[in-house]
C-alpha cells in the first residue's frame, strides 16, 4: 500500500442528520412548512427574544404521520402534498400522499419523500422561503420529520423567522416544524426544549 507523504485531504463541513418527533397539538388544513421553517428548526438564542439558525442548508430525506382515530370512529385523514412551486420547473411536480383511518385500530398513517428528481429533494439554503410542504391532520398527529442539515460555518449568521420568548442566550431549542406560517405553529417537538 503507498505511504501518502503528507496528511489526507479531509471534509470539515459538519452534516448531520436528524429525525425529529412532533405532535399536533391542534389541527391542520393544508399547513404550510417553508424551507426556511425547516431551516429555523434547530437554533440558538441569541437574546432571550431572538435566535439564529445553525443550519445553513438542509435536505429533506422523509416525513411519516400517524393521525388517531376518533373516538366517534369518524374517519381521520392524514395528508403530506409536496406543492411544487408556482415558478414552472423551480421544484418540479407536485405529489399528494394520503391515507384515511378506518375502524378503531388502525391510524392513519403515511410514509412519503420528497419527488425524486425535485429540487426540494436537493440540498436547499435554509433561508429560503419557499413552501417545502403542505400537511394536513388531526389534533395529537404524531409527525416524525428526517432531514439533513449542513452546520452553518460561514462566519455569518440568520435569524430565526418569527421572534422567540423566553429564551436563555447560547442555548439550543427546537421550534415548531410550521413555525412560518401564519398564527401560531401546532406541529411541537416531542421531549426536546422549545421556543
């Protein structure tokens, strides 16, 4: 085997890559997550009133739902629709994935990624503010969400989208997965601290 005669070539980007739970403490219609809303997900406060991002760009690899049954047995639906864009060709199409409970012992539930060959299957920059995906659900959804993100090491920073309280400065939190959509976001991480 030849001796290399100085040190390797390395990549000292950090890529993680993340599953993360939420449960619906209200329900959605057509929730609307932006890029940006992922990107705002993993942060730290900079002020007890504001935050920045610590991804600088992110993928989505997978979104699985599980929506419960009624206790009237009425039918529940869960739905992830990747919108595509309203420019022609920015993302590329769009696909509903959906599934409705029936009876009273089986959710609904739903395993879908993104478009193969979309761009919202490629690495994004998490500010963008393009809608990534639309879901809709009941109240107590469980939402398990996988993405990767790139660490940001750019020597810059980018502020969360919406302000936090409460906040204790250099500390990390998780946000709502639909924290940019207008009102308050109802998708809240399980067993992790947030703002």
């Amino acid at each position: 085997m030849p001796r290399i005669a100085h040190p390797p070539a390395f990549t000292s980007t950090f890529i993680v890559k993340k599953k993360v739970r939420f449960q619906a403490s209200a329900a959605g219609s057509a929730d609307v997550v932006q890029i940006a809303s992922i990107g705002d997900l993993w942060c730290v406060a900079t002020t007890a009133t504001s935050a920045s991002q610590l991804a600088e760009f992110i993928r989505i690899k997978k979104i699985e739902m599980w929506g419960p049954m009624a206790s009237d047995l009425v039918p529940v639906t869960v739905t992830c629709d990747w919108t595509g864009a309203a420019t022609a060709g920015l993302f590329g199409k769009s696909n509903r994935v959906s599934d409705t409970s029936v009876g009273s012992t089986e959710p609904a539930h739903i395993l879908s990624r993104p478009p193969q060959g979309s761009q919202i299957a490629e690495w994004l920059n998490a500010a963008n503010s393009n809608t990534a995906f639309q879901l809709t659900f009941p109240s107590g959804t469980v939402v398990d969400f996988t993405y990767e993100l790139v660490v940001r090491d750019s020597g810059s920073t980018q502020a969360v989208g919406t302000a936090v309280v409460g906040a204790t400065v250099g500390a990390n939190y998780l946000r709502a997965l639909d924290n940019r959509s207008p009102g308050t976001g109802v998708l809240i991480p399980v067993a992790y601290s947030t703002i």
